[in-house]
C-alpha cells in the first residue's frame, strides 16, 4: 500500500471524441498503477462532484449557468476547443471535486494525487485550452473558505503557461528582483519575479514561445527558450522553487505536473527525457517534504506521439511520490 492516497474515477474520461487530448489516459494509468503493483485497488479513492457552491468560490455565476444550461456562444466553444457536451461538464465538476479530496488527504496525510485534475487555463468566466473548470483554484479556495489553510502556492510545471491560475490569484506588484542565473548560456534570459501581495503564490515554468499567446504575471514566471533539456530545466525548477519559498510561506503545495514537457510531445517544443521528468517531481516532493510543506498533485496535459508515454510519464510522478514520502527524514 502506498503513504497517501489516489484519488480516481472511471468518469474523468472526457467525451471529447477523436481528439490530440488523450482521455482514455485517466484509465490507463490507474490501471497500469495497479498492474505494476506500484499501487494497490485500497489506494483509490472515488470523488464526488463538486458541487455548484464550491466551482462559484472561482467561477462566475453568469459562467457557471452557461455551462449548466448548454447555452455557451461559438466564441466560448472556440476558446475551449473541447465539444461541449452534458456529460463534459460532469467530467469537469468531477474533476474539481477530485482536486478538492486530493487537498484534504494532503493536509491529513502530507500527500496526494489527483490521478487527474490540473486545468489550468479556466479563468472565472471563461473556458481555454482544454479547460472548463479550474479544479486547483476550486480546491485552494475551498480550503481557505472552510478555515483549512491560508496560503497556498502553485507550482505549475505544463509545458503551456499557466495563464488561468496567475489571472484567478493575481495579487502582484512591481518587479523586486530576478533568480539568479545557472550560468549555463542557455538560460541567459532571467524569469520573472514579483513582491506578492496575496494568500496564494503562482510559480509557472513553461515554454516561452507556445500557447497561450497572452501571458497574464504569475507571482514567478520562468520564460523557458525551446529545445531546454533535463539538466538546464531543472536548475530552473531548483531556481524558481527556493526564490518563492524565500519569500512565500505557503501552508499548501498544489504541483501542476503536466507530462507535456517531454521531448516527443506533440504540442510541446522541450526535450526532457521521461527520467528527467521523474528527477522533476522528485525535486518538488523534496522539496515540500523537507520544508513540512503538504502537497497536492494533479496531471494537467501530456500529448505524447505515443500515449503510453505520457502514461509512463504520470505513473512516475506517483512513483517518485511513494520513493520521496517512504524514505526516512534525515535527523
């Protein structure tokens, strides 16, 4: 059995029809997870659908009844470029209330994953990018609402930037400083930091010449230049992650990890191996596990040519969790 639990449901496949989005993804890696005994059927957890109350702690209610009613124009289902569907918008309500139960065994046991979830391009009265709803933003404020935490911080590792997450917890000012470079010439241009002023902190490392086209300020934006490989991202991640908590005390960790950075994905332009991406979730759960810190985990995207990578790609971050959080603190 593993340290924490997973939270799953057959019904987070998206009715989307033929389509570069994966959603039988969901499915193959709960079952692989199973199949490889890196988790056992006891690790499972079944969510609920959020309920109309908690999606409005983000959402519009003009949004949310467009949604409810089928009424949305042609521009939102552009903008979403998903069909819209009943049974979308179910997968969607599911989705949030995953990502809430995903922080709440986080809190209690230091550790969950949302085998799910990580929709971040959803604004509060909008849809883009594959996203209706904003499951991690539904679950940081549900948390905050019933008292549970204060503060939280996003570490956002899809390959797109997180534009939903910084526009819904914008709470920036003018710039205060910038990581310090790696030294390696690659990473010449310097990622973007600024003083904060809000109870959730937004950390995006993500492809700099990629979707979206509109980039709205995370709390911490690392500008990725294309083709970046394992070593140079993750000194960026080490980078970013120690810059926020120097001056961020987030009592919650919610770690976006999108497969999409991988070399062979096909909307992505990075070139990290699966390893590599292994080492990245391997840095954050250190990181969150030295500092005390609970960490919620969600898979956000992952378009592999090969859709068994992708889900070799999410299996691990569940795999690098289970190493992490069974080794011993160091005294």
């Amino acid at each position: 059995m593993l340290p924490f639990k997973l939270i799953y449901s057959d019904e987070y496949y998206l009715p989307i029809g033929q389509h570069v989005f994966p959603a039988e993804k969901y499915r193959r890696v709960h079952r692989q997870l199973i199949e490889s005994g890196v988790a056992d059927p006891s690790d499972f957890v079944t969510p609920q659908p959020a309920s109309d109350q908690e999606i409005l702690l983000v959402h519009t209610p003009q949004y949310v009844e467009k949604l409810k009613t089928g009424t949305l124009s042609a521009r939102d289902e552009m903008e979403l470029e998903v069909p819209y569907s009943p049974e979308l918008v179910h997968a969607f309500w599911l989705a949030a209330g995953g990502s809430i139960l995903a922080a709440q065994y986080a809190l209690k046991d230091g550790v969950a994953v949302n085998v799910g979830g990580g929709f971040h391009h959803a604004f509060p009265d909008h849809g883009e990018g594959f996203c209706m709803i904003h499951d991690v933003a539904v679950a940081i404020r549900r948390m905050q609402r019933d008292g549970k935490i204060r503060t939280a911080m996003t570490v956002d590792c899809d390959v797109h930037h997180g534009n939903g997450t910084a526009a819904i917890f914008a709470g920036t000012r003018a710039i205060s400083e910038s990581l310090p470079s790696s030294g390696s010439a690659v990473l010449g241009r310097k990622p973007l930091m600024r003083a904060h002023d809000g109870d959730v902190f937004t950390i995006s490392l993500h492809q700099e010449n990629n979707y979206p086209a509109q980039k709205p300020p995370s709390s911490i934006d690392v500008d990725l230049p294309d083709g970046i490989g394992d070593d140079d991202y993750l000194a960026w991640l080490d980078n970013a992650l120690s810059s926020g908590l120097r001056q961020f005390t987030p009592e919650l960790i919610c770690y976006i990890a999108g497969a999409d950075p991988y070399r062979e994905d096909q909307l992505g332009g990075l070139a990290l191996t699966i390893e590599g991406l292994k080492k990245r979730d391997e840095l954050v759960f250190k990181v969150a596990k030295a500092r005390k810190i609970p960490v919620m985990i969600t898979y956000a995207g992952g378009y592999a040519q090969k859709v068994q990578d992708t889900v070799a790609i999410h299996c691990n971050t569940v795999v690098a969790a289970a190493e992490v959080f069974t080794r011993p603190t160091p005294a």
